[in-house]
C-alpha cells in the first residue's frame, strides 16, 4: 500500500513538473515575441524621427514656405503696441438672456 502511494505523489509530481515546464515554455515564447515587436517598434520609431529631421529642415520649410504662402514683409502700420490691440478688437453683442424669462433677447437688426 505504502508503494502505491509513493507512486502516485511521484506521478502527480511528475505531471505538475510537467505542468510547470510547459508554463515557463510559453512564458518565454511570449517574451520573445514581446521582445521582437518591441524591436520592430522601436525601428519604426527611429525611421520616424529622422523622417522627421529631414522633412522639418529650416532651409526646407523656408523654401516650402516661399513657394505656396506668398508670404509679405510686415509693414510698420501693422505694428501695434500691446496696449491698443484689445482697444482695436471689436466684439459682436452677445444675446441677453432674461432671468425670469425663458425667451432670449437679440441684438438690435437681428431678426
């Protein structure tokens, strides 16, 4: 009796080993895995940047900017002093809103 309970635990044993084993397998076929597309993201994202150092060149954004803003000099009437810019804005009148009253209330000539 007692032999057949010595292999039992050793087979159980066994098929937990087994168990264990086949768990740390796909652990680390999962690491590889991660491992390599982590490669591949970390690529992508090489290329990006010097895609992106070479397309945000000065000289680059400078031509491309001459070619399609046609852009002009500032003239010195355009320049105002940080004073006056809020002074110049004009801003629409906005609708009143009555407290007692559900209706709102328009600019004048708006219909």
């Amino acid at each position: 009796m007692r032999d057949i309970l010595w292999i039992a635990l050793c087979m159980i044993g066994a098929l937990m080993l087994y168990e264990l084993k086949y768990q740390v397998h796909t652990a680390h076929e999962t690491t590889l895995k991660l491992e390599r597309e982590l490669r591949h993201e970390r690529e992508q994202l090489h290329m990006a940047e010097v895609e992106w150092t070479y397309v945000s060149r000065p000289e680059r954004v400078a031509a491309l900017a001459q070619t399609h803003l046609q852009l002009t000099p500032i003239a010195p009437e355009q320049i105002m002093q940080r004073d006056t810019v809020f002074s110049a804005l004009t801003f629409p009148e906005q609708p009143t809103i009555h407290p007692h009253h559900h209706a709102v209330a328009l600019p004048q000539g708006v219909r």
